[in-house]
C-alpha cells in the first residue's frame, strides 16, 4: 500500500493520478494495470454537466465534534474541523477547514429493485432523533438516528451521522433492510469541493483492494475528500451530474453499467458538477420471522491533499463505530458534547420553564456552539446553511448565512452568557476586533469604529454597509460581560481603549465612509441600513441599541478613568432619546385598529405609533420607502415593524409607555391585508393559540405567493414575493409581555405560567423534528411551493437558524430570572429616573 508522499507535480491532478497509480500497483490482490481493476471505461464524458446548486436549507440536523478552547489534547492543529448539515433525510452541505467551506453537496442512496429505482432523498419518508440523550429525551450531543422508509414499505434505511474528534472525518453507520427480493442499494454523492460545484474533479481509486471515492478542485490548494467503507464496493463510477453520472446511468435501465474511473485525464484538467457512485451487494429478503439487514460503515475522510485524506478515512474506520460515536459523546475519559452540556450551570433550573423538559434548550446549547469556527475561535455565525439553496447556483462560492454578522452575533453571545458559558461570550467578544473597522481594514478611508456589515470567519470583507446597531451591540456585550465578572475593571478598560471608544466615537459623530461600493457620510441616528439591511434612515430598532451602547460605553468610560468621554456619551444618548419622538412617531398615521389603512388628504391627528423607519425622520410625511426584495416601496406610514420594542428591552423607554401599546395594537391587527399584515395565529400541540409576526409589512424576502417559486429563484426578484413569519418574534413579544408585567407588579405565578404556555410553548412549537429553530415559517398565503408546507411549517430560507435558538433560550432564562435577560438596568437608569 502507498504510505508516502509524493514530489509534488505541476497540479494536484497529476498527484492524485500518481497516487491512483501507486495505490493500485500496490494492492496485494492484484497487479492488474489501473483500468483493467476499474473497468475500460478511462474518463467519464459530459462535462461540465448539470449547473450546480446547494443543498435544501431547512436542516433538520447539524453537527460537529466539540472541542474546548484549553486543552493540551485538543490543539488548534489537531482539532477536527468538520461540520455536517442534514436535510430530507440525507446528508447534506459538509464544511472542512473553516466553517463556510463546503466540500459536499449531498450524500445518499440510489434504491432499484422490481421495476422501480428510487432516490432516498424523494421516494422515502424521513425521521430523525438523537443517538444520546438523557432519560428526560434532552439531546447530549450531536449525534443523529435517520430513517427513511420507502414510501411503500420495500425497504428502510437506517443511518447513524457524527464526526470524528480525532480525524477530520465524517462518520455514518448505514444499516439497510429489504422487505421483497431484488432490491440493490448504490451510494451516490455530490461533491462541491471548497465551496463551489462548478470546478471538481473525481477518482475511483483503489486501496487493499476495496474502491474508494476521492474528488478535490483543479486549484494547487485545494481540499481533498476520500469516501470509504467498511464493506467493498462492488463498483464505483465517476462522472458528470445529469450526463454521465451513475444516477443517469442507474435511472436507464435500473442497472449501473458504466464504470468511468475519472472525470478529468491527466493532462486536461476538465472540471465540472460531478457526482461519485457505488455500487453495493443485492439485499436479503428480510421476513416476519427473520430480519436480513445489510450494515456498514462509511467514512468521509478530509485532508490539504490526498494522503492526508486516506489517512483520516483509514483512521477511522480503524477506530471503529463505538470508539467514535463515544468520544464524540464525551463518555469516559473523552471530552465531547455531554462535558460542554455540564459545563452549562444555568441548563438544569431553565428546563423547569419550557414545556418540552428542556428538549429544544438543550438542542439549543448544543446547535449555537456548534455554529462556531474552530480556526477563527468565538467566530460565531448566522446559520449553518445557505437560504433556498437548492435553487441557488452552486458556480461561485457562497458564504450563505455561514458568516459573521455582529448583530446575529450578539444575540448568540448574550444567549451563551444566559446558559452559563462564560468562556464562549468571552472568547467572541475578543474575536470582534478582526471585524472592526480600523485604519488596517484593507482599501478602507474615513472615521474608523464601525464594525463590518458581514464578513467570513477569517475576517474577509463580504458585505460592507453601515448599520449603527452592529457598532452599539459590541459595546453592549462588554458592558454584560464586565457586570458578570467575566471581565475585570481593568480588562474591561483595556477593552475600551483597544476597540469600544473608536465604537462610541463613531456613534456620536459617524463621519465619512469609503470601502468598496460604499462611499457615504454618517451622521448618527441615521443609519445607513437598519436590522433587516434593506432600507436607510431613522429606525427605532437601530435607536435602542445606538442608545443603549452609548449609555454602557459612558458607564465603562467612568471605570477606564474617561470622564471627558463618559459624560459626552451619556448627553448623546440623552439628546438621542429626547428627539427620538420627532424622528419615528407619527400623528398623522395611515393604520388604523380596525384593520383599514386610511388615506387622508390632510394631516389629521391620529393615536402616535412608531414607524418601522423613516429616511428623512419626518414621519407625518408621505415618505415613500425604499424598494426591496421585488416589493415597490410604500408610503413610510404603512409599514409596522417590531422592532420598537427593543427601546422597551434594553430600558430606554418603559413598558407601559402609552405610544408602545397603540404600536402594538395596529401590530396586531389580523383584519388588515395580507401584504401589509404583521400578525398570525399558530396552534401549539395541545389546542392552544400562540402568536407569530412577520419582520413587516410588504416584506418580499421569501417565497412568490403566485408561484411557489423560492426567493429570487431564478436570480431575480420577483413582484409576488411574500416574507413569512419569523419565529425569534414570539421570543421578542414573550420579552415584552414580560417586562409589562414586572414593570405593573403583576409577575405572578399564575401570569409567568402563562408566558411560558403562550411565548416559550409557542417557540418550541416552531422547531422541527430534529429540535432546529428555522428563521421563518410558513404563514399559509399564497402558493405553499413545492414542498407543500404546512401552517406553521419552517420554510427553506434558513434552519437552523442562530438568532432563532438564541432568542428561545434568553426568553427561558428572562422568565426563570423573572426579568428581562439582556435588559441594561443602566440605561434604564440614566435615562428614566
């Protein structure tokens, strides 16, 4: 067998064929040339095939082995860096390397039999449940049970998927039972290595005389992906999506009859969308008396180069399905998920206030830790998926939402903090200078503090609008992380100096912007993008954080010894808060509690309300908003969004504020039209109604109401475009309805109960059979597309999704506290009394 490395040729095809060369010179079974053990079929035609896509984005599993930050044993080297996402029963977009980096589209099985030939992922019916939990049912780690049943009763799946903490591998345990004669099973996957579908190559190679899958890109650097087994493949193909792949060839006739050992000949560097087929032993006849299951391991093992690759494949499958699975656990002397799950002090008393006994807290502790970098510690990102991915091109590589933005950021850290991880939020707050804007921040000129709109793990610039929230969180989670301990007097100063003054300065002067496409000047409350990125102007959501960051920063400036800066920041969020009436509440609005929407002809007085946002801030006025995600704007006094009620969660205006309520009562309004509607009705498991609320009126980021088509399906937006309910919504309205009560001294027993039935019932209700909170879920207007979603359903926008999970559990932890979690007492402080 080969075991050394080879001098390195001219492009990393010629090093994989060499290895191809060498693997099968040295088999021990054989000393046949490469293409009489692989078949006479030399290089697969077709190329480039099929435009590739990603994968279905409502996941219903994700994972990756936990490594904690201090362990001699667990160096940042030998750290397993793979991720795995699961959806429609199959293994879908796998990341090596760093968290965005994807390496595979999708795994599954083809199934043919008497006249039929079936793909997992559409002719079976899935389920999906942990492989360790507690006698409580609360997931311990990340480690899935998947069955798929053929929607005919022929056969059943069975797939058990985790990650080795030892090898960059991918685990799946795969038992198959046949329930009539003739039925063959095939692997097949689809490989779309460093991120892209559109530049990969593929081998069949063989080793010990058994076949192994191995693809990589024509790029020097790239990564490499060996697939192995337990079990020989009885034969394996490679070839181009939809031409000459072993589906193509399979779909035919029901047989795979071609045998291509490569995509790419040695010379050529042909790439494309390609795909890797196995074939596997014809399966016993399983009976009422006796079950005939055929059971195997399979290994995806990931590498900077080929043996590197084999070697953590090999690696492995050596260690065996037990060894694996338990280390990945934590059992014995391991650390795995169930030691980071200990290590969470504030888990046990916030499970006895959700309705499920902490099944979806734990999933959650769980699913936000492992939305993390491992190279980039404290990189935390949105979600471990790319929104309507199966209709999204798959040529170019896409952070998707596997990507930082310090909005979603934030949530996830305050959420950690409320669990009882203290090193987590610590290690993330530190991370946020990489993404800060400074004088060092590449091709960028003007006011530095600002922090980057989105950018991945490693801090490269993605997107670069200006949103003031983003600056105002960081400064708010060192000002938490400081009133917990985590920081000290003097590490919290040292933090004001390195990176929350040039914050705090920014947000009292803003000033001029130049970085790629963006070439602006900011003046402080008005904000180049608000929380959902799409529009510019006066927001109120952007106002409570720019507030409440300027108070926490005036409070740290006081322990740093910057007197001069603490009082400056404190007027500006005083002078902030008293003109914030003039620039986002309107007297002359268009909504009205009745469920019409008025047009008036002069400007008659009507109960005051907040705008979602208002460019100019001059909210009496016939502002037309921005266009955005195929909607035409409309008039500024349309269009609700509840994002008013963070000024009520942060303590910059109190609860039972007379212009908060009359917002929340048009916010509520189910009689008006469905374009401008915020408010739907869900029903929990047990009969009960819970609320759930859209991000706004005439919101277009989501599916056609007319033709079911994705967002932007086909690269552009469309006119019917429909934005559904987002789950974190009900947290944020838990949150309110909590800090009213406290505020009335009505938190009783009685009353908390039922924030608990309502907000965190109504959460958990959200969440998918694989505990994964989506970012939006379908309202039942318009054309349900086709996956046929049901009411309340999550959608294929985003799942999981970070905010989603972080929001459930800060409104468990805010309603076993019996106050709002990430309140600033500050605030509230310096501007209310």
């Amino acid at each position: 067998m080969f075991r050394g490395y080879l001098p390195l040729p001219v492009t990393k095809t010629l090093v994989i064929l060499a290895i191809i060369a060498a693997l099968s010179a040295c088999s021990p079974t054989t000393d046949k040339p490469v293409m009489d053990i692989l078949g006479a079929n030399m290089f697969s035609p077709g190329a480039p095939g099929t435009e590739p896509t990603w994968a279905f984005a409502g996941k219903t599993g994700i994972g990756t082995s936990y490594t904690p930050y201090l362990n001699p044993k667990n160096n940042a080297e030998a750290q397993s860096k793979v991720w795995f996402s699961i959806a429609q029963g199959v293994l879908t977009e796998t990341m090596y390397g760093l968290i965005h980096n994807a390496q595979l589209k999708e795994l599954q099985f083809i199934v043919t039999g008497n006249g039929f030939v079936d793909t997992e992922k559409q002719d079976t019916v899935s389920t999906i449940d942990y492989l360790h939990k507690d006698e409580l049912g609360r997931p311990l780690s990340l480690a899935y049970k998947v069955i798929n049943t053929d929607k005919n009763g022929k056969y059943q799946i069975e797939k058990h998927i985790f990650t080795d903490p030892l090898h960059a591998s991918l685990m799946m345990q795969v038992t198959f039972t046949a329930f009539e004669e003739g039925i063959t099973p095939y692997l097949y996957l689809n490989p779309h290595m460093d991120n892209s579908g559109a530049n990969d190559i593929a081998h069949v190679v063989s080793q010990d005389g058994k076949l192994a899958l191995v693809s990589y890109t024509n790029n020097l650097d790239s990564s490499v992906m060996t697939v192995k087994s337990d079990l020989a493949f009885i034969k394996a193909s490679a070839g181009f999506v939809g031409v000459s792949d072993g589906l193509s060839d399979i779909k035919h006739n029901g047989e795979m009859n071609w045998q291509y050992r490569s995509t790419s000949a040695p010379q050529e560097q042909t790439i494309g969308n390609v795909a890797l087929t196995a074939q596997l032993p014809v399966l016993e006849k399983s009976t009422d008396k006796e079950i005939k299951s055929l059971s195997f391991n399979l290994v995806l093992g990931f590498g900077n180069d080929p043996v590197q690759s084999m070697a953590n494949a090999d690696a492995t499958l050596a260690r065996g399905y037990n060894q694996v699975l338990a280390d990945y656990n934590g059992e014995g002397e391991a650390i795995g998920w169930q030691d980071y799950l200990t290590s969470l002090t504030a888990l046990p008393a916030m499970s006895g206030n959700t309705k499920d006994e902490g099944k979806l807290l734990y999933a959650s502790a769980l699913v936000l830790k492992a939305q993390e970098d491992k190279t980039h510690s404290g990189a935390l990102i949105a979600s471990l998926s790319n929104p309507w991915g199966d209709t999204v091109s798959a040529k170019v590589g896409s952070t998707g939402y596997k990507a930082v933005w310090p909005r979603d950021f934030y949530q996830c850290a305050m959420a950690f903090l409320a669990m009882g991880d203290t090193q987590t939020p610590k290690v993330a707050f530190e991370y946020l200078q990489k993404v800060q804007v400074t004088k060092r921040t590449p091709g960028y000129t003007g006011t530095p503090g600002w922090f980057l709109q989105k950018t991945h793990v490693d801090g490269e610039i993605e997107w670069v609008g200006v949103q003031l929230d983003q600056t105002a969180m960081p400064i708010m989670l060192g000002w938490k992380l400081w009133q917990a301990g985590i920081f000290t007097d003097t590490e919290i100063a040292h933090w004001y100096q390195q990176i929350l003054k040039p914050a705090a300065e920014f947000l009292v002067t803003g000033g001029e912007v130049n970085l790629d496409w963006n070439h602006t000047h900011i003046t402080p409350l008005n904000t180049q993008q608000e929380r959902w990125e799409e529009q510019q102007g006066y927001s109120p959501s952007t106002a409570a954080a720019v507030i409440s960051g300027l108070v926490s920063a005036s409070d740290i400036a006081r322990i740093a010894g910057d007197l001069t800066g603490a009082k400056r920041y404190l007027d500006t969020a005083k002078a902030m808060k008293k003109g914030l009436t003039d620039l986002v509440i309107t007297t002359v609005g268009l909504l009205s509690t009745d469920g019409v929407s008025m047009t008036r002809t002069d400007e008659q007085i009507t109960p005051p309300y907040y705008l979602r946002i208002s460019p100019q801030g001059k909210p009496n006025e016939a502002t037309t908003l921005g266009d955005n995600n195929g909607r035409a704007g409309l008039d500024q006094r349309l269009i609700l969004d509840g994002g008013f009620l963070e000024l009520v969660r942060y303590g910059v205006i109190p609860a039972d504020d007379a212009v908060i309520k009359q917002t929340l009562a048009l916010m509520d309004n189910t009689q008006l039209d469905d374009n401008l509607r915020v408010k739907y009705t869900f029903t929990t498991k047990d009969g009960s109604q819970f609320p759930g609320f859209r991000r706004y009126g005439n919101d277009g980021y989501g599916e056609d109401t007319e033709t079911g088509a994705s967002y932007a399906e086909n690269g552009a937006n469309t006119p019917h475009q429909r934005g559904r309910v987002w789950p974190f919504f009900t947290g944020e309205r838990g949150h309110y309805e909590l800090a009213l009560s406290t505020e009335n001294n009505a938190l009783t027993d009685k009353r908390r109960s039922e924030l608990v039935d309502t907000y965190v019932q109504g959460m958990e209700s959200f969440a998918n059979q694989g505990l994964m909170l989506p970012e939006q879920v379908w309202d039942s207007v318009g054309n349900p597309s086709r996956y046929h979603y049901q009411h309340g359903q999550g959608t294929n926008s985003a799942t999981p999704l970070a905010w989603t999970h972080a929001e459930y559990i800060k409104l468990v932890r805010s309603l076993t506290d019996k106050q709002v979690w990430d309140h600033y007492p500050v605030v509230d402080a310096k501007l209310n009394n």
